[in-house]
C-alpha cells in the first residue's frame, strides 16, 4: 500500500495545478476516475480570458493570473498561453440599460469598456442588434496547453497520477485510508479537487457537503456562409442568452444555459441545440451549412458561485479546492496559490524542505458551512466556460 502527504482527487485543471505547486514540497498523488486527465469539464471548455468575466467578485483573480498567461516561466514552457481576440458585447436598442449597467460596474474597477457600433465588429449583424460594448482584453486561452503544462510540471516534482481510479470509500485513522478502483492509497491530507463530483467524495469522506450544484452547457460547432473568420471577436448577448466565437474556421455557439444535472458525462440536449442556433439565427444572417459537432460540459458552482478552498474544521485533513464552474482557467494561476499554499503548510515534509509556497494575495476568510473560503483579495504587484 503507497502512503502519501497528499491525496489530491481530481486532476483536471484544479488538481494538476495544486500538484503542480505543491509537489517540491511533499509526496503526492493525483487519483482520477478517467483513463485520462481533464475529460470532464478541463477538456470541454471553450476558455477565455477577460478583464470582466466572472464579474466583480473574481475579476481580481483574473488580473492578476493575466502576467502568467501571458508570459509564464520558463516550467511552463514559456509561450503564451493567450491569443488575442477581443469580446464584443451586443444588445437590442432597448436594452442599452443593461450594456451600461455592465459598465459601470467594471468602470469603478478600473476596466474600461468602449462604445462601438456592432455591425463594424461583427460582419453580419443583423439590424436589430444596434447597441455594442468593447472589451479588446478578453483572448482565447490553450487549455489543453496549459493543462498538460500543469501536469508535467506535476510529475518533474515527483507527483504521480493513478487513472481509472473511481473513488470508493475514504476514511481517516489518524492518516487518510483512500479506496479506489485502482487501489488503496494512504495520505496525511485529503484534497477533494473532484469537479462536479466534490459533494459526493465529501460525503464519503465524511466530510462537509456545500451544495456544490453541477450546471449544464451546450457547446455546437457550425459551418457557417460566410465562414467564420480568425478575425471575429467573442460576440455576447448583453442579457447573456448566447455567446459564439470562431474556431478553426468553424463557429462555436453556445445557448449559454445552466441546467441543473447530476455528476455524470455530460451530454448536449437536442432542445438546447436547436435554442442556440435559434438565438444565433436571431442575431446574424449567417447561412447554417451544417451542425458538425455539438458536446456538453459541467460547470460547477458553490451557493454563492465562487471559488472555495480551505480545510473542513469538522475532519482532520480535509482540504476542500472548488473552482467556481466557468472561472476555472482565468483565475487558475492565483487560485492555485492559496489552495498550494494551504496543502503544503499542513504537511511539510519529513525532510525539513520548504512546506508553504509563497500565497500570492492576503486571504479574507469567511464560512460556508463549516468551509474556509478564501475570497479574492489581492496584495497586488504579485497575479475558471464551457462550456
């Protein structure tokens, strides 16, 4: 039987990256339930980094992951993980209230978001749509870059990674005993990093639940005439009904719904589809040639839809890393700190080898039954859709 300082359940995006930043720092074991890293909500996520996505609340995050996305060290591999694309915000003449609410929320962060007319954006447009706010940040992030970055960068610190390996039962006596489909493993610190699935190995642990809600996206692929160009920005229904971008020459479009499932392989609803390419229909004069693919991601969320992370002060060992649904990539870099940070100090190596990376902003702690949450407060100077 291996033992381990940390047992971390989940390797898509949340757990690669805490191995990744805590494995020089202690023994660690990544456990996922797929034959493969990132199949679930990682590998389905047409991810985009912006100033304001995510809103107020987590915009800092993603601030300050910005420098390391963009310029990441040399163990990440040191290309940008960011190609510019710009999002185009749009809206029906009477709905300009709500474009510039949208801004004034952000213009008192700093985010300046310009008047543009939408149709010199977005060839095709149709008339209606005659309101339109500019953001020249927002660019499409590499996830599977970055997220095969993070786990190499994992296992050059000693992590290993188990696959096929559904977690069973989990149950401390003084250290964590972990079942799994592939084996027993033992740890100091359990780290539930498990995605959609985070409420159910929280209570096989017997640790606390939070009400960790698996939400629904539809993602289509199209052909379209005229074809999508490179040069085409996110374009986004002010009221957050649709939202397209393009991919290859292909056009991505997604209804932008939230329809609440169980932990499973998501899969795309027919009805969904059809909603999407109706709103996107509504909106362009595009021709529809063909619907290529279409596929289905599950976005996570807490009750108050942020990002949690923090140990359960009602069971030992217990650390809690919950991305909230669509800020997991955008915000991954800084998040990943607090979570490292909080893995490593509570158990340091035998060894005596440094136990607490460097946390990168001041934490503000509140509850949420019984979970330390780690609200995004920066000390600045220092930087998750899909679905």
């Amino acid at each position: 039987m291996s033992r381990y300082d940390i047992v971390i359940i989940g390797a898509g995006i949340a757990g690669a990256s805490l191995a990744a930043r805590v494995a020089p720092h202690a023994r660690v074991l990544m456990i996922e339930a797929e034959t493969q890293p990132g199949y679930h909500a990682t590998g389905r996520s047409a991810a985009f980094w912006s100033e304001t996505y995510g809103g107020p609340d987590i915009q800092p995050l993603s601030i300050a992951s910005h420098p390391f996305l963009i310029d990441p060290p040399a163990e990440m591999g040191g290309e940008s993980f960011l190609t510019p694309r710009g999002q185009l915000f749009i809206a029906a003449r009477a709905d300009r209230q709500v474009l510039d609410g949208f801004a004034e929320t952000f213009a008192a962060a700093g985010v300046t978001l310009t008047e543009t007319d939408p149709a010199t954006r977005c060839p095709g447009l149709r008339p209606e749509w005659s309101e339109g706010l500019w953001d020249p940040t927002c660019s499409d992030i590499d996830v599977a870059r970055l997220h095969a970055a993070w786990l190499a960068l994992a296992r050059r610190g000693g992590a290993e990674l188990v696959c096929s390996a559904n977690v069973t039962g989990a149950k401390r006596e003084g250290h964590w005993r972990v079942e799994t489909r592939a084996g027993v493993f033992e740890g100091d610190v359990l780290v539930n990093a498990a995605g959609a699935w985070a409420d159910p190995v929280a209570q096989l642990a017997g640790a606390s639940a939070i009400g960790v809600t698996p939400l629904r996206r539809t993602m289509v692929q199209l052909r379209v005439d005229p074809p999508a160009t490179a040069a085409l920005p996110l374009v986004t229904d002010a009221r957050d009904r649709f939202y397209f971008k393009p991919e290859a020459g292909r056009l991505w479009l997604s209804p932008h719904d939230e329809i609440p499932s169980i932990p499973c392989d998501a899969a795309p609803d027919e009805l969904d589809v059809a909603i999407a390419i109706d709103k996107l229909q509504s909106a362009v004069d595009w021709r529809i040639e063909a619907v290529e693919r279409k596929w289905a991601g599950l976005r996570s969320f807490a009750p108050d839809r942020k990002p949690v992370y923090g140990f359960d002060p009602a069971r030992a060992g217990a650390l809690l890393v919950r991305r909230a649904g669509r800020f997991r990539h955008p915000d991954c870099p800084r998040r990943v700190e607090a979570g490292g940070g909080d893995a490593a100090a509570h158990r340091a190596r035998p060894d005596g080898r440094a136990s607490r990376p460097r946390t990168l902003f001041d934490p503000a702690v509140s509850r949420l039954n019984g979970w330390t949450r780690r609200a995004a407060l920066l000390s600045f100077g220092l930087r998750n859709e899909g679905a």
